[in-house]
C-alpha cells in the first residue's frame, strides 16, 4: 500500500506535509478545539461531522503552524522545521544522483 500511496503525488503531498507539521498539529488541536466548541453550534458536533471536524482541525493546524514558523524563535515554541528555500544547484545534484542510482 505504501508504494501506491508514493506514485499518486496527489495523497502524498498532504501526507508528507502532515509528517512534516505532525508535532506541531499536535500541540495546537487542543486549542482549536476549545475555539471551535466556543464558536461553533452544538448542531455541529454530530457523529456523521466527526472526518469534517477533523479536516478542520488539520487544516487550522497546518495554517497555523506554518504562519508560527515565519516568527523568529519560533522552533523553540512549536518543534517543527523551519522552511528552506532549496538552491537549483542542490536540486540538480540530487535529482542526478537518483538518476543514476
């Protein structure tokens, strides 16, 4: 299941992107949560909305997060990697080395 899941770039990328961000997501659901049951209606929390409120929260988690990242100091809050911009000459290299390999 693993290698179907690498060859369809569209389920990858968000699985990767919730690796990446995992802890962070982690430490932040609890306050979202509080802020959705403050601000949302109790005809909200429904057995049938439970995956909706979980993509909600992953969602919020992720934005989150990733705006807490553009703070200097940051890491030291929320335990996820800072964002890289990768040079050209580094994604060359690489993508020859896989090449040949």
């Amino acid at each position: 299941m693993y290698l179907l899941l690498t060859k369809l770039k569209v389920i990858k990328k968000p699985l990767m992107v919730i690796g990446q961000y995992s802890m962070g997501i982690y430490l932040v659901h609890p306050m979202t949560l509080c802020l959705m049951v403050e601000y949302l209606p109790s005809s909200v929390w429904t057995v049938g909305n439970i995956p909706l409120l979980f993509l909600a929260v992953m969602v919020i988690g992720v934005v989150f997060i990733r705006l807490l990242q553009f703070i200097p100091l940051s890491s030291y809050v929320i335990p996820v990697p800072k964002i890289k911009k990768a040079r050209p000459a580094q994604d060359a290299s690489a993508e020859r080395q896989l090449r040949s390999a």
